[in-house]
C-alpha cells in the first residue's frame, strides 16, 4: 500500500512540475500556449515521470521508453522552437535508444 501511495505521489508531482513549467514557458513568451505546441512538453513531463518510476525499479524496467519519451519530447519541443531541424529524428531516436539500453544494464547491474 505504501508502494502505490509513494507512485501516486511520485506522479502528481510530477504532473504539477510539468503543469508549472508549461506555464513559465509560457508566460515567458517562449511556449505558445496552443495544445499542439505544449504536446511534446507533456511527453516530455510523462517521460520523466517513467524514468523516475525506473530508477526505483531494481530491473530498471521501463527505462527505454522512459527515456525515449523524454527525449522525443525535449526533441520536438525544439523542434517548434526552430532549434534543431527535424530531419535529425532518426539519429536522435537511436542516441536515445542507446542512452536508455545503457542505463537499464548500469542499473541492473549495481543490484
């Protein structure tokens, strides 16, 4: 029971997290605040959300995909800010592949 009320924590407070910094972005003038546009910034939140869920995991399961939402998230968050081009998906899609496969065998190896 501790577990689930921990993981419920765990998620809403990363939803308020998220839910906040969209809204400095925003204010800020750097987010438009359209649902398009704040899409990859909620990807992102909920990739984060699964990376932490990872890290406490002793088999690190989920941690590909939370660091491949998390990273194709932040991707095309900056994509809409015209920062990087879109045609680097693939090449970014692999690093973050990689990046995640390597964290779940450094993470399941300190257990």
């Amino acid at each position: 029971m501790a577990t689930t009320s921990r993981r419920g924590q765990s998620f809403w407070g990363t939803v308020l997290i998220g839910i906040g910094l969209g809204l400095l972005l925003v204010r800020q003038g750097l987010l438009a605040p359209t649902i398009g546009d704040l899409l990859p910034f909620a990807v992102a939140i909920i990739g984060l959300w699964m990376l932490l869920g990872a890290l406490r995991d002793p088999r690190g399961r989920g941690m590909v995909a939370g660091v491949v939402a998390t990273i194709g998230g932040l991707f095309f968050l900056a994509v809409g800010f015209g920062w990087v081009q879109q045609e680097a998906f693939l090449a970014v899609l692999l690093v973050s592949l990689g990046l995640g496969l390597l964290l779940r065998s450094w993470r399941a190896r300190e257990d």
